[in-house]
C-alpha cells in the first residue's frame, strides 16, 4: 500500500489504524493498483448499510439512521444497541431484560428530518468517484442524484431543481475538456442560494484556469476545494449552507 501511494511507513500505519482519513485519489489508486472498483473500495469493512430506525432514550423519541454491526449478547452497561422491536427498528440503551436480539451500532446519525429530503447532484466524469461521493451523502441523510456528463445534469435541471450541488470543475468527455461554468451560471439564474461546491485537481496540471475559478466563486457565490477533498468537509459544506437556505 505504501509503495502503491507514495507513503512513509508512519502515513501508512496512520491511515491502517484509522488516525487519518483516506482522499478520493487514495482510494482511486488503490483500486486501480488491485482492480477493484471505488464503491467496493469504500465499502470494505463495513458491517451493515445504514438503515432508518428510531432513536429512544428515556422520553427523547427521534428519527435516525444507523448501520448495524455484530450481534451482542452481553452489551455493556451504557452502551447504545440495535434491536427490531415490534417489526421496527429502535436505537436504545442496553438493558439486561431487552426481550429482542440486540446488535452493535456501527454508525449513528441523528439529523432534522429536513436533511432527509435535501436532493444532491453529484457531478463527476469518473463514475466510480460520484458514487462514492453519492454514497456518503446518503449516509449522511440526503438524497443524490448521480451525473456522469454536462449534457445529462443540464438535462435533469429541466425537470426538476436540486437543493444543491457537488461538481467537478473539469468535465471529460470523448476526449474534450470542458468547465462546469456555464452550468453554475444555469443553476445560479435559478436559485440564488442553493449550495453549490466545487472541486478539481486540476489547477496544477493547467486544465484548470485558477482566474477563471476564482472569477467563478466571486460572482455565483461557490465553495472551492482542490482534490483530494475530504468526503466529511464536503457534508458540511453543503450542510452549513442549508442550514440557512
């Protein structure tokens, strides 16, 4: 692995144990390096999908998500477990008397039911890249929408307006190059405040004009990241900007 990524051991071990994150570029290699896809890339290791269920604490009764990992039969005092209940699934403290299989929670996510129904469109001529971007969101609570090219994003603002977008500035497609500008300056005749990030990797290699992004962001109001961009900075990009949307 780290002679795939370029890597000093204590990176790698780092990223191993997880006491770094992985980039999108990272897991891309990888995949590359042992022919697997991105999605089956991001998704080793995990246990279960995330699946809605009710968080129950005392009085406190709210909706969430949550991925469910191995079945436990001594939980510890305290902790918070899965269990099907009634033919729904619940999200409760541990109990010696629970009459139900109870099982580990992987992951959690409590978030106004608002965040639910918030339609993402996810831009990048790398599949593989929009559907783990897609994937994550989801997890997060929203809803994405997956494009691979200018023409059927452009296409699908026809029918309907999303509540905001992730797009990747430099769109490939039969060999030719071309910025996502024009469709920013769509989206922005529409809806003057819906989020709207953009990434690249491609200010360096010069595909990329910076004046031109840096133009871009002053007058329709975007958030700029370079690649490799972490998946969580881009939630709570879109997340900070909804928030007052």
């Amino acid at each position: 692995m780290t002679d795939v990524l370029k890597l000093s051991y204590s990176q790698g071990h780092r990223r191993l144990t997880t006491d770094a994150t992985w980039t999108l570029e990272e897991l891309r290699a990888l995949a590359e390096h042992y022919g697997e896809s991105l999605a089956s890339m991001v998704s080793l290791g995990q246990l279960g999908e995330m699946q809605k269920g009710t968080l129950k604490i005392g009085t406190t009764i709210v909706p969430c998500r949550f991925a469910r990992g191995r079945a436990v039969h001594r939980p510890r005092a305290g902790a918070l477990v899965a269990a099907l209940i009634d033919s729904d699934w619940y999200v409760v403290p541990a109990e010696h008397n629970l009459a139900t299989q109870a099982y580990d929670i992987v992951r959690l996510v409590v978030e106004p039911s608002s965040a639910v129904s918030r339609r993402i469109a996810v831009l990048d001529d790398h599949i593989d890249t929009a559907k783990t971007v897609g994937s994550y969101l989801k997890s997060a609570g929203y809803e994405p929408a997956l494009f691979a090219d200018l023409g059927a994003i452009t296409a699908a603002l026809g029918d309907r307006d999303f509540d905001g977008y992730v797009l990747d500035w430099i769109i490939e497609k039969n060999g030719v190059k071309d910025t996502a500008r024009d469709l920013v300056k769509s989206i922005r005749s529409r809806d003057a405040h819906c989020p709207i990030v953009v990434l690249t990797g491609e200010v360096e290699t010069g595909a990329a004009d910076e004046s031109d992004i840096a133009s871009a962001m002053a007058k329709y109001r975007l958030k700029f990241f370079e690649k490799p961009a972490r998946l969580s900075i881009i939630s709570a990009a879109l997340a900070g900007s909804l928030a007052f949307a």
